[in-house]
C-alpha cells in the first residue's frame, strides 16, 4: 500500500471526501488518481500507478468517492460520472496549501470519464497548476458503454456492479426513507435500469438518458487545453466503439488516443521484475514528459 495517510476533508453541504496520501516528499510534483466504479483509492489498480508514480519521485493523493472509503457518506447524494464538484473540491484543498506548483490527474475508468470531462469543461480556464492528464479504460460515451455491459460476455461484471450498487441504495434507504424506495431494486440487472431510478434522479437528472448525455465526457474533448492522454485497449469488454474518440484526438493537438490491442480493462498487465504494469510505465513517461 503507497497511499497510507488518509486526511479528511468536509465538503460545504456537511458531507465529507476522504484522501489517502502516500508518505509525502514535499516536492513540487502531485499526482492525483481518481478510481473507477464502486472502487476506491485502495484497489488495486490505484496502488499500482501509486507505487509507480512513487518511486519516480512524485507525492500521490488518491481520494475517494462519496460513499467509497469504508463509510457511507452523509447525504442523500453519492457520486457519478459527471460529479466534477468533487473533484474541484479536491484541487481546492490542495492548491490551498501552496504546496504543489505542478499537478497531474489520473483517472481510471469511470474517474478517466469525469477527469476528462473536468479538464474538457474548463478548456482554457483550467488552473495552470494542472500541468497533465491521463485516463485509462473510459466509457467516453456512457449510453453506449451502459449497453455494452447488458451483453451476456459481461453479465459476471455487470452482476458484481449491481450487488454493490444495490447494497448502498439499501442502505441510504434506511436514513433516507421517505425519498428512496427500493421496490423493485432486487430485479434490476442494468445501468439503464438503476441510473434511471436512483442515480438520475438523485443528483437532478431527468432521467438515464439525460445524465448519459450530459456527464459523457466525449462531448468536451475538443475542450481540453493541456497535453493529455487516453489509453483504451482494443479488447476492453466495457467499451463501445463511440468510447474510441479517434477524431478529437486528431483535431485536438493537446488530446492523445493511444489503442493498444491488448489490455482489457484496466489490465495492462506486464511482467517485470519491478511488477510495474505497461499502463503504470507509460502514464509515469507521458507525466513526465509534461513536467518542467
């Protein structure tokens, strides 16, 4: 585990956001790791691009969704993948602190999608302490990802989705009963199903169509102004072909699409002496090179 010290931070609608830090070197360099769908700052795939970032010399924060940290979160609300406030709040608890001149944010899946949807919407206005970006195994498209998971090759995940998914509901259900009814919950089996009856609703979406449509982050990409990367296996099962944005990436000079054949999702898996994964080596190489 690289990311040891956890820190905090209350958000100003009496919630709270957890942050696990790794031992600090107080360099000028912060690496900020956003993890993917009912994951936290502890899986695996967090911890490996933590340790890689490390031993390059980076400080890394990992921080943790509403309701992600072994805690459930007080409010009604959670997190999604368009809750770019959150993320804001992150940045604002870091910059407040002088510390890190130069920041780069890494998301994966879910996180790549919201990452790049926040770097997207604030193009030219992003803080020029935000020096780069990389994301890994996105659903840019989030309608056509949804459906691609309703495929029968992706029903153990999907299955494995929804039984945490379902088990927060219950949950928040319990604090929260006269605004969340969990009739029906135990027959749901999909994204479009569970986003139209609890995440829409809840975070003031009209339904899963317009969250899909309004938090997919393939619409801003043309948006982004700092050199960023995007790495999207081939034969990533969770993806769509409208999650390949081959066209912004030629349009945009600061967006890169890397599609590497093999690496499912968030797999990447290479074996080394060092244990460093091919995805950890190349996010640590583009970072770097982005760097001053």
């Amino acid at each position: 585990m690289v990311t040891t010290a956890r820190e905090r931070i209350e958000t100003p609608d009496d919630d709270f956001i957890d942050l696990d830090w790794s031992p600090r070197r107080r360099g000028k360099r912060l690496a900020i790791i956003t993890h993917g769908l009912e994951g936290h700052a502890r899986s695996n795939y967090c911890q490996g691009m933590a340790r890689a970032l490390h031993r390059a010399g980076w400080d890394v924060l990992a921080w943790n969704f509403r309701g992600c940290s072994g805690e459930p979160n007080r409010q009604l609300r959670s997190y999604h993948s368009g809750a770019t406030g959150d993320l804001q709040l992150v940045l604002e608890h870091v910059f407040a602190s002088n510390t890190y001149p130069q920041v780069s944010l890494i998301g994966f899946s879910l996180g790549g999608n919201l990452t790049l949807k926040y770097v997207g919407d604030h193009g030219p206005e992003l803080d020029p302490r935000i020096r780069s970006v990389v994301a890994l195994s996105v659903p840019c498209d989030l309608a056509s990802s949804a459906a691609q998971l309703e495929h029968w090759h992706n029903r153990i995940y999907m299955a494995r989705f929804m039984r945490s998914l379902r088990a927060k509901v219950r949950e928040k259900a319990t604090r929260f009963p006269d605004a969340l009814r969990t009739e029906g919950l135990d027959e749901m089996r999909t994204f479009a199903q569970f986003d139209d009856a609890y995440t829409a609703p809840i975070h003031g979406f009209a339904g899963a169509d317009d969250y899909w449509t309004q938090c997919s982050c393939r619409h801003v990409l043309d948006r982004i102004t700092v050199p960023t990367l995007l790495i999207n296996a081939l034969d990533d099962p969770f993806l769509s072909p409208a999650c390949y944005p081959h066209e912004a990436a030629a349009a945009n000079p600061c967006f890169t699409l890397e599609t590497p054949r093999h690496g499912g999702h968030l797999g990447f898996v290479d074996f080394n002496k060092d244990g460093i994964y091919w995805s950890e080596r190349r996010a640590v190489a583009f970072l770097e090179a982005t760097i001053r």
